[in-house]
C-alpha cells in the first residue's frame, strides 16, 4: 500500500477515539498493547504521553522502535520516534488538544498538551 493510499485510509480512521499500540518490552521481550489517544497527519499517527520518557510504552519504543498499531479492525507495522523538531511538535500538540479538547487557534493549549512528550509513528501495512 502506498504512502498516499495510508493517508487516505488514515484520514478515514482519524475520527475513531483510540488506537492500540503494541510495544516491545525492553526488559523482557513480551509484546504490551494498550490503548491510547491519537491524531493523523499524512501517513504517521501522533501520540502523545503523559508520563513523559518515564512511560513504559515510550522506554519500549525507544529502546525498539518497531511497533504494531491497531485502529478500529485496520492494523498496520509502523517505526516510532520521539518528535524533535519545533513545528512538528506543535503540529502534534495542537492536533491532538483539537481532537480531544477542542482546542482552537489563539487559545492556550491545556496542561496535557502543553507538557506531553510527543510520539510519531509512521506507518506502513501490516
């Protein structure tokens, strides 16, 4: 599937509440799914973690970034990172205090959004 055609299906799935996301543990090598909050951009999701690096999902990708991502019954691979750059890091903050906060443009953006450590996943079929 190509790039474009993830995009357009993610598009299709961008209103869903969660998605699952399935981790390596670091530690022990065991898959750990759980379900978080998300947003689309393209053909990456966006996830962004309360608990900062100190969450084990984040530890889990960070030490194997490879990881699955299930949303509605669509399952796709995917490769996570810690976001790093400005802009996209506000396009992810903003994207996700959007969907779940209603966040608006020249409004403050909540704790949550504000202080979250931002995660992209980009994905490919599964």
């Amino acid at each position: 599937m190509a790039a474009q055609n993830i995009a357009a299906l993610l598009k299709s799935l961008s209103r869903k509440d969660y998605c699952y996301l399935t981790t390596t543990g670091r530690v022990t090598g065991r898959l750990h799914e759980i379900e978080i909050w998300f947003g689309t951009s393209g053909d990456s999701i966006y996830l962004l973690s309360g608990g900062g690096r100190e969450s084990d999902w984040v530890k889990n990708l960070l030490a194997n970034p490879s990881v699955a991502v299930r949303i509605a019954e669509r399952h796709f691979r995917g490769m996570a990172r810690l976001v790093s750059d400005k802009s996209e890091d506000s396009m992810a903050r903003q994207l996700l205090a959007t969907k779940y906060y209603r966040w608006r443009e020249g409004r403050p953006l909540n704790e949550w959004a504000r202080t979250a450590t931002p995660v992209a996943i980009q994905l490919s079929p599964k």
